[in-house]
C-alpha cells in the first residue's frame, strides 16, 4: 500500500480504498502467523481453508497462486527488509519497524476495504440529553455509548472507544435517574 502502514487508521483506510478495486494484499511470513494464530483463535487456517488467504514455501510461490507479479512482490519485499534492517523507510515514511518478511512458508492475505467503522452520530451535551438538529434537548431522551457521534472528529484511533462509551453511559444513567 503506498502509505506509511504505521499511520493513524483514517489514513490507511484512504490509501486502502484508492488501490485497483480496493484490493490489497497483506504479505506475512511464518514468524508473523504464528503470532496471529495466537491471537486469532484459527483464523488464519480457515481464511486458507476459505481461498481468502494463501501458504507457500516460497515468495514466487506465493506471486503464483495470489495472481501477483513475481518480480514486483520479491522487489516490494527486499525494499521493506532493508527499511526494517536500517529503521528507515525512506519511501513511505514508516516509523515502527518489527519483523523482516524472511521466514518461509510465506502467506498473502487478500484484503478488500470495504469500511472501517461507523458510529450512530447523535449528538448530546454534557447531560447525555440527546438535542435535536436545532442543538436543543429532546426531553427525557438520553444516550450513550457507540450510539454517541461526533466525539473522536474526523478520524479514528484504535483504543480510546472504551473511555467515552464507559463515561457516556454512566453519565447518561446517573442524570436519568436523577432526572437532570
Ligand atoms: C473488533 C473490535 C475491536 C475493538 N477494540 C477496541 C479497543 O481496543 N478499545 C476500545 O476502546 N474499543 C474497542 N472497540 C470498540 C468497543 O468495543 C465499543 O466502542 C463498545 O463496545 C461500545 O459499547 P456500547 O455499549 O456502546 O455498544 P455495544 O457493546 O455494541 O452494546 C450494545 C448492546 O445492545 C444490545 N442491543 C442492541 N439492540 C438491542 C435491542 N433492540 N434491545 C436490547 N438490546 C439491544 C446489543 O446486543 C449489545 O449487547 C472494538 C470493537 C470491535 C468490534
């Protein structure tokens, strides 16, 4: 994907829909999946039990069955190696650096973005009174959680969902028993 892959996820999404057909292809060796499988309860055998990802022995293997150009994946992954080994991506402007693509068998997961996320968009004060599309309360509505919008702006950072949800709802709670 021609973006730095450790970039906020609203930047990553945009690289992600603007590839042909929205296809990409997430290219792990044998070290990568093995720490996937452990976090991923199975999930990487039956994405290749279902034709949605590819295990061979090696990288031209791999450009084979994943209909890839052969040349252009060993080039893409030489490229990448060396930005790890020097901490230096000086094509995409990677910052976080792991693990060297370099451990056979190798695997190609086939990624086609569709959406990342959405929230219900309703818009409260500090209440948790829900306002309607003038900004005022609607009386006795109150609302919290993912149902709320407008909370993390424009983009989206893996992590912080759980503090505005746990926040909102208690909230939303307290002021409706106390009819605040
Ligand atoms: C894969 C994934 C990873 C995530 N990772 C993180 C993370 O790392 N950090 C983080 O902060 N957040 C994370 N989130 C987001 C976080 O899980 C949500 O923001 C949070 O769970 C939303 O809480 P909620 O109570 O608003 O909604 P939900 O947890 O969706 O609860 C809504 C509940 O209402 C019930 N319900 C729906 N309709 C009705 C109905 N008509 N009658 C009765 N009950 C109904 C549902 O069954 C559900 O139990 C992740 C979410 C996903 C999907």
């Amino acid at each position: 994907m021609s973006v730095d892959e450790s970039s906020e996820f609203n930047i990553q999404d945009k690289a992600g829909v603007q590839q042909t057909d929205g296809i990409l292809y997430m290219i792990d060796d044998s070290k990568m999946i093995v720490a996937m499988v452990q976090e991923s309860f199975g999930m990487v055998d039956e994405l290749i039990e279902r034709g949605m990802a590819y295990q061979t022995d090696s990288i031209e293997e791999l450009a084979e069955v994943a209909e890839l150009d052969a040349e252009t994946l060993a080039s893409t992954i030489e490229t990448f190696n060396s930005s790890v080994h020097t901490e230096n991506d000086a094509e995409f402007g990677r910052t976080s650096f792991n693990d060297k693509v370099e451990e056979g068998p190798y695997y190609a997961v086939k990624l086609q973005m569709a959406y990342h996320l959405t929230f219900g968009d309703l818009i409260v004060d500090e209440y948790m009174h829900v306002l309607d599309s003038d900004n005022n309360v609607i009386s006795g509505l109150y609302a919290g959680g993912d149902i709320l919008g407008g909370f993390e702006g424009d983009t989206h950072q893996s992590g912080p969902c759980m503090s505005i949800v746990i926040y909102s709802g208690r909230e939303a709670g307290i002021n409706a028993a106390a009819g605040n």
